[in-house]
C-alpha cells in the first residue's frame, strides 16, 4: 500500500505512461515499407486493378498507405483513383481514400471528393461527402454520391446543382456556347451516362435566363449523334461525346410551373422537345398570359 501521497503521484505517472507506451505499441504496424503495390489480375493473365503509395503501415487487415494511387481496367475504358491516404482492407478488399481525392476516366469524366469508398468486387464507389462531377460541358455538385467506378451510372444523395453550357455544333466551344442553363433539386438524382438521361426528384427547379420550370420530378434527355431522333443513344462512342452537350427532351411531371417572362402555365405534365422549340402541356392545364410574347423555351441547341 502507498501511503505517501508523493509515492501515490509517482505511481499514478508511472502507470499512465506504461499505459501510453502500451498504446503506442498496440498501434504500430506489423511491417513499414515504401513504394508499396498491389494488382490482381483476370482471365489469361491481364492485369484488372492495381493499387500502390508512397509508403505503407502493414497491419494484420489493413494496410495504411500515403499518396495512393489506383487504377482499374475495364472494357475499353479505364478508371484512376488518386487520394493524399488511404486504407486497404485485406479480408475484404476494399479500399477508403481521404483528402484530394479524385476519380478520373478515359471517357472524359471527373469527380473530386473528400472521402470515397471503393468496393473494387462489386466496382462501386460511395461518399457521403460534398462530390463535384465534370463531364463535357456539365458541371453537377451534390452532398453523398453512389454508383459504379466508371461513373456512368451515379446516384446523388442531396442538394444537386447541374450548370449545362451549351454548345452549338460545328463550332468551337468559344463560338457557339450559348446560355448557360441550371438545374437544382433536392435529391436525389440518377444520371445514367450510357442512356444520357438524368432524373430529377423532389423541389426540381429548371433556370435557362429566359424560361423557369418547377416540378416534382425531372427527366432530361442529352443530345444524340444528331443522325436519329431517337431519346437514347446506344452505341457508347456516341454517348461519351453526346452528353451533356445539348438538351434533346425534358419531361417534367408533378405540380409543373413554367413561367417565361409575366406568362405562367400549370399543369400535371410538361415536355419540351429541342428539334421544334415547343412545350406540350398535359393533366389539367392552365395558361395565363399577361403579355404577347410566345411560350418557347430557349433550350435550342
């Protein structure tokens, strides 16, 4: 027993600092070593995924690594991720990334994040945080993202923004941009890429300068090839350079508000179509007109 209360400080020291060595001990790592890598590899010998840091902390189920580096080849598109750190789980082979960190692919997309889990089995990528995707000509932002690693299907969780600059064909981006045109909404938003259509939910707004559109739900149809009137592109070469470059459809659905100028019209549903300028109302509509002016839209492309 230590009565002495100078003894009793002393002890009480000399505990907390085993207990911190301990610790200390308790979170080294089994193995450090620089220039760290991993790859796996598919059928015949073709490397599918790589993953590699400057340095790396090696315990029993992660790795910890600095300036990560990830790539994934897929079919006639390839995908990089990049992030300050990182951590690899063995037992599961998923990795979490942290700080600066960015997906980019060969198809011209870019997304940057704080953080990202990426499930390379199932080749999804997720993040609760703030996202900013670029592709083309269409800048989206939205706070939590989910969807595959190539990011041609991305789902946003909340508060979405999607600022479109149009431009015209034939011309340069300098010559024939035209008005920029925002789109916001409450959340979510599916984008799929290879179908080039984005569905808008809930508090939809629609801002092209001229024409405001209110709705519950939004679907917008990009731009083909310009040789078929048809909503969606198949071939995937046509889409990667369609998207985002021009608006062909919009279908607004549920509590629709169009306002142009002093002119408002309600109604269940509205479509726009680029090819004739023209808005259909359907599901009770209602116009009023307070001026001459006509209710085109200038989505023109």
């Amino acid at each position: 027993m230590i009565s002495n209360p100078k003894s009793r400080v002393t002890f009480l020291t000399f505990v907390t600092f085993l207990t911190f060595v301990t610790f200390l001990n308790a979170e080294e790592s089994d193995q450090q070593i620089d220039d760290f890598s991993l790859a796996g590899y598919a059928e015949r010998g073709k490397k599918s995924w790589d993953l590699s840091g400057k340095s790396a902390d090696i315990f029993t189920d992660v790795v910890k690594l600095k300036s990560v580096v990830g790539n994934l080849y897929g079919k006639g598109e390839d995908i990089k991720l990049t992030a300050d750190k990182g951590d690899f789980n063995k037992t599961e082979g998923k990795v979490h990334l942290e700080d600066n960190v960015v997906i980019t692919t060969s198809a011209g997309t870019k997304m940057t994040t704080d953080s990202l889990d990426w499930d390379r089995k199932n080749q999804l990528v997720s993040t609760e945080d703030f996202v900013n995707i670029e592709r083309q000509n269409m800048v989206t932002t939205a706070y939590g993202a989910r969807g595959e690693t190539n990011l041609k299907k991305v789902s946003l969780k909340n508060d979405v923004t999607v600022n479109i600059n149009p431009v015209e064909e034939g011309k340069s981006h300098e010559q024939g941009i035209k008005k920029k045109i925002v789109i916001t909404c409450d959340g979510p938003l599916q984008i799929d890429y290879g179908e080039n259509i984005a569905t808008f939910n809930n508090n939809v707004k629609v801002d092209t300068q001229d024409v405001l559109i209110d709705s519950d739900i939004m679907d917008v149809y990009f731009g083909g090839s310009g040789k078929d009137n048809k909503d969606k592109v198949t071939a995937e070469t046509q889409s990667v350079a369609a998207m985002g470059n021009k608006i062909k459809k919009i279908v607004a659905r549920g509590n629709v508000k169009i306002t142009r100028g002093e002119n408002i019209s309600y109604s269940d549903e509205a479509t726009y179509t680029a090819s004739d300028k023209k808005i259909m109302l359907s599901g009770k509509p209602k116009l009023i007109i307070y001026s001459t002016q006509d209710m085109k839209a200038s989505f023109a492309n």
